[in-house]
C-alpha cells in the first residue's frame, strides 16, 4: 500500500483528513491520482477534495475525488483501453453528470454539463496544489466558492461561506470571476454581496 508522507502534501488537513481513512480508501484514491494524472493530466480537481485542501477546518472528507474533464469520451476512452469499469453519473434535475470509477472513487464530471461557462473557466484558469506528491491541476478558491453557492444544496452554500470566510479568497479575482460569470448565475446579485466579506 501507498504510504502517505506529510511533506507529499501542501495542504496539512488534506494529508490529515486523508490520513484516517482506511487502508481500501487510501488506496482507491491513490490509484485515482495515479490513473489521472498519468492519464488526463488536464483533469482540474475539484469538490470536497479540493475544499478541504483550501481550509484549516472543514466538514469530514468524504473518500471520493472529482474532477472536472473537457472531453469525457476522452477519459471513458482511456478508462475502456486500461479495463477500468466505469458507470454513468446522474443527478435528479440534471441528467447525466460524467462518470464514476468506483475502483478510483472517483468521478469525473463533463464540463459541457450545467454551467457550461463556469466550467470551461475552471478548466482555463486554476491553480496546481501537491496532492500525494504530483503537482495537481485544482480549482482556485474564488472559483469553488462561486460554484458551491451556485449548487445550492446547504452543504455545499455552508461550504462556500466557509470558504469566503477562510481569508484564503483574493476580492479583486472574486469579482473578475463573478463580473465575467454574470449572466450565467442563477443568484448573481447575492454572489457579488457576499463580496463584502473579503478583504
């Protein structure tokens, strides 16, 4: 098995919260990061993975990784030549999502799915955070804010505001972000409040 090594991570609560799942989680998400960014290096990690690299405290970890992906049929490809089994992605309202790879944990969502112009940005501007000792594409902090208040849910908004109250969010992208994402936004008017918040 994979040993986790602190220095291998950027973030010490992710290599923390990693660090007490058990010995099949770990391991499920080591060979998604391997696969991936073997595989699909232009993966941007995103979700609860990538919130929980951004803050000092957070909501448990819960043993999967998302990643948002350009072209699906690209990875669902790649994933048929390895022999990796891999099954659609649905949510209720939304239809389908991308995939999963349940031998990864792991989803990976299309980009061309719901909000199309916030996704192409995730995947054009992020930042790189060392995960398990790769350099990993990951959202920026402005931008998982944005799409977490964007989902709706209670965890996820809870989690934007977290986020928002974090100090790690820069005002002046937060603003590019939100001015360029306008008339994309469902609560556009709600977003550029919270604004307010950041330094």
């Amino acid at each position: 098995m994979k040993k986790l090594i602190k220095e291998h991570y950027d973030s010490i609560n992710l290599y923390e919260k990693l660090s007490i799942l058990n010995e099949s989680e770990i391991a499920s998400i080591s060979t998604g990061l391997d696969w991936t960014t073997i595989n699909e290096p232009s993966a941007v990690l995103i979700g609860g993975t990538a919130l929980i690299h951004y803050l000092s405290k957070s909501r448990d970890l819960t043993p999967d990784i998302d990643y948002m992906v350009d072209e699906i049929s690209k990875v669902k490809a790649k994933l048929e030549n390895d022999d990796i089994l891999f099954k659609s992605l649905r949510a209720g309202n939304i239809g389908l999502l991308g995939i999963t790879v349940d031998e990864f944990n792991t989803d990976y969502l299309d980009s061309n799915v719901g909000n199309v112009l916030l996704n192409k940005l995730i995947l054009k501007d992020y930042v790189y955070a060392k995960i398990s000792n790769y350099d990993i594409r990951i959202i920026t902090p402005e931008l998982l804010a944005i799409m977490k208040i964007e989902l709706g849910r209670d965890k996820d908004v809870n989690d934007g505001f977290a986020l928002i109250q974090s100090g790690k969010l820069d005002k002046t992208k937060y603003l590019k972000y939100l001015n360029y994402l306008k008339n994309s936004l469902k609560d556009y008017e709600s977003l550029l409040s919270y604004s307010e918040m950041l330094k």
